[in-house]
C-alpha cells in the first residue's frame, strides 16, 4: 500500500513544498528514508517508530520505504517527523485514506507521540497558505501563526489523536500590537547627549546609519540602544516579515509580534557566518535578526576585515545571498547600523581632560580599518563626549521622553514621503545650494559626502515640515559630517 502526505523543507526564509510519499511492502522489515534526507530527517525513523506504538498504533511488521520529493531538494530538520508517520498509518489503514488530501503536515515528534514545533514555523504556514492547504502542526505553534494572513490551522498535541480524525481548525491568534511598547532604554533615562539625542532622531526620521565616536563610558552603547524606542512599531507586514527570520533561527518571536523592532547587538568577535549567514544547514545571521531594526557593531574597528567586508553587500541590497552547492539561500537584511567606536586605540583622543597616548600612525591605522566603503554608508557622523558629572548630580541634564521624538519621526516620515518625492538636488534653495558648495571646497568634501549632506539635510527638512531643504538644514547636516577617518 502507498500513501502521500504533503510537507515543507526551509530554504532561506521560503518553505518549499515536499511530497512525503511511503510504500508499505510484504518483504524483510526495513525502514528506510531516500530523497537527500540529512541526519535530522534520518533520525526521523527512530521518533516515528517509537511514537506510533507509544500513541498504540502498529508500526508495521514489514517493508516500509518512505521518498522525499522532489528528490535534487535537500531536506531538513526534524518536520517530517509527522508527516512521515501520517504517511504510514495512511498506507498501512490505520487512518482513512483520503483524511489528508488538503493537509500540509509539519512538526517533530516526541518518544511519547506528542507533537512539537519545528523551527520556521512561519515559513512552513505562509507555503501551506500559498498552497491553499490546511497547516497541521503543533499546537503550541498556533500563539504565532496568527500572523499568517489567511491560514487554516488545525491544530494537534498528540499523534494519538488522529485515530478519532483529523483536528478540527484552531483560530490562530496573537496579542494586538502594544502601543506602550517597553523598551530596555528611553531616551530620559540618558542624561545629556542632546546633540546626539538629536542625531538619533534625524537617523531614525530618515533611515539612515549613525557612527558614534567617543572615548569608553561616554554613553555609546546607551544612545544605541534608545534608538529602538524612537522608531515608529512596525508594521503588520514588517511583523510578518522580521518574526519569519527569527522563527526560521528558533528564536523567540513573541516580542516581535507585540510590535518591536528588533535590536541586535553581536561581538566585534562574531564570525563572519554568524554575522551575514552561513553554515550547514544555513542560518540567518545577526543582521537579518536585525532586520526592521538595529543593528549595533560597538568597537566597529575591532571586527575583522572580513567581517566588514561581508556586511557592505547586505548594506547596500538590504538581502544576504549565500550561495550554496545545492542553490541559492537569501535571507532579508533591511537594518539601520549604528556603529560606535573609540577615536583611537586609547580611547582619550580629542578628550578634554585625559592625555591621549596614541603615535599618529596608530591613530590613522586605527580609524583606516573601517575602510571608505563601509564609512561611505555612514550618513551620520558624530562625537559623543562624556557628560559633565555636575550637570547629571544637578538633575539638569535629563530630557523628553522617547515617546515625544518618536511622534516627531512619525510626522517626519509622512511629510517625506507626501512632500520630498522629486529629484533630491532640485529641493536645494539657492541659499542652500551656496553654502553647500562654499563648504563643499573648505571641508574638501567627495562627490559622494556632498550627495549624503544633501540627503540627511532632506531629513532634516521633513523633520522641520519644509518641502524644501533650507540653509539651516544644509548647515545642521554639515555638522553630523564633523569627523572624517584620518
Ligand atoms: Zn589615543
């Protein structure tokens, strides 16, 4: 007897769909799996056996082949686990034939029977969905595939429970968004820093990337991670699209579906794979977990040479390609960077009151490993200095809360996207356009420097309600660009 259960394999962020097919034949009793299983899906025949006679079905006293199709696809994971049983008790008439015709089947299973979730649980329901199937997995799934539009989910804990049928559709649903999200760090509890407050802001108005620079303990990593709560939350496909990537690495999503941009903040001692994607089977790295949200690289000279070499094709196409011997994998990386480093290998130069001990070769080698290509995509430049203890003692030094700069990015971003969609030279008034090109020659700036003055100057501009980019903002923009890499 043969029977057929269809499934998903993950490739990338996508699931493709897989045809579980099993022959159960009179002859020597083997199990055996074929279609480019990898270890996971071999040790499938262990689970699946144990499972069936633990839920008080028979696993057959016979031969049992079990095809993964189509066959050139590598299969992953543990998923198949139910399909595979399915397929058996379908082929061998434990369960009525015809019972799954409409059912895409995923999910593990325990030595007791019971059914749990694989990671891209995501993935594997927008395949069902695009299929126009039913999704039959785990139910503890059922908490994050409310954000799959139109999907029917049935729901199971036990494989016993398909001897009384298949289950009936669970509603899948999550929590709406919050509208107070938490965040780790509000803009008030940062004392000073209201140049940078201000730089984040304009960062965050107008997606751009921030470099800080500054000696250890200025407050770095604090604006950094403030930035989070001054973006707008995200979007419903913004939601689907980031809780993919972190269902697809097994991570928690549930902060993510409340709304949260995600922030990621990995070690300059990150390996290139887990900072772009990599390995076998591949894994999405931190900058598509960063994906509709912050990416943070402290100590961004610290990271090695090929690391921030890997990062600038991401950076510019907002997508990681891996290529692979067996295809192509792509994961989404649309983040904002913000980057922080020391101004020179000590940490002091430019500080007002600690010597700075640094040779100027060391200095020049220091900022040089950041390379211009990677500095080219760093819109906003600035120096973050330590705040003065009195003025924190004073109490003096706190300031609006992030809720008041977000309402201020929101309204920056509508007034961009109604009134700055010409050509982005032609917004320059005539007084602009002077000074720009007065500072242009004094500042000895690139082609490409004066394209990016112009473009934070538009973000300024919609911060301001201006439909056109105005000396004030062509000056403010100026200043974000205060530091260059000697
Ligand atoms: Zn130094």
């Amino acid at each position: 007897m043969q029977a057929t259960v269809a499934s998903t394999t993950l490739t990338g962020v996508e699931a493709a769909p897989v045809e579980v097919q099993a022959d159960v034949s009179t002859g020597l009793p083997v199990f055996g799996i074929v279609g480019l299983p990898d270890t996971a899906v071999q040790e499938a025949r262990d689970r699946v056996r144990a499972s069936l006679r633990a839920a008080g079905f028979d696993f057959p006293n016979a031969r049992v082949i079990v095809n993964l199709a189509p066959a050139p696809l590598r299969k992953h994971g543990t998923g198949f686990d139910l399909p595979i049983a399915l397929a058996i008790l379908c082929a061998t008439g434990q369960i009525p034939a015809g019972a799954l015709q409409d059912v895409t089947a995923v999910g593990e299973l325990g030595l007791d029977g019971s059914v749990r979730q694989v990671p891209g649980m995501i993935a594997h329901a927008l395949s069902a969905s695009r299929e126009d199937r039913d999704l039959l997995g785990p139910s503890d799934a059922s908490g994050l595939l409310g954000v799959v539009p139109g999907l029917r989910f049935r729901a199971i804990s036990s494989i016993a429970s398909v001897r009384a049928g298949l289950p009936q559709y669970r509603s899948a649903c999550i929590s709406a968004p919050t509208s107070d999200r938490v965040h780790q760090v509000d803009l008030s509890d940062i004392s000073g820093h209201a140049s940078a407050k201000r730089a984040l802001e304009i960062a965050a108005a107008g997606g751009h990337h921030v470099l800080l620079i500054g000696p250890p303990g200025s407050g770095k990593t604090m604006l950094a991670r403030a930035m989070c709560s001054i973006l707008p939350g995200l979007t419903d496909t913004e939601r689907l699209e980031t809780a993919l990537v972190h269902s697809v690495a097994g991570l928690d999503t549930s902060a993510v579906l409340e709304g949260q941009r995600p922030f990621r903040a990995p070690h300059h001692s990150c390996s290139t794979a887990g900072l772009v994607g990599g390995g076998s089977p591949p894994r999405p790295g931190e900058i598509s977990l960063a994906h509709n949200g912050v990416l943070f690289l402290d100590e961004l000279p610290e990271f090695g040479p090929a690391s921030l070499q890997a990062l600038r094709q991401p950076l510019e196409e907002g997508v990681v390609t891996l290529v692979r011997a067996f295809g192509t994998v792509r994961y989404p990386a649309r983040v904002t960077v913000i980057a922080a480093m020391n101004p020179c290998p000590c940490g002091y130069s430019g500080d007002p009151v600690r010597p700075c001990t640094c040779t100027a070769g060391a200095v020049s080698r220091y900022t040089g490993r950041i390379g211009g290509p990677l500095y080219d995509r760093m819109d906003v430049c600035i120096r973050v200095d330590r705040v003065d203890p009195g003025a924190i003692l004073d109490g003096t030094a706190t300031g609006e809360e992030s809720t008041v700069a977000r309402d201020r990015v929101i309204a920056a971003r509508q007034t961009a996207d109604v009134c700055h969609r010409g050509a982005l030279r032609s917004m320059l008034t005539p007084g602009a356009r002077g000074l720009l090109e007065a500072a242009a020659r004094t500042m000895n700036l690139s082609g490409r420097a004066v394209t990016r003055v112009v473009r934070v100057g538009r973000t300024i501009a919609s911060l301001d309600s201006a439909s056109s980019i105005e000396e004030s903002h062509v000056s403010e923009a100026l200043g974000l660009r205060s530091w260059e890499p000697s």
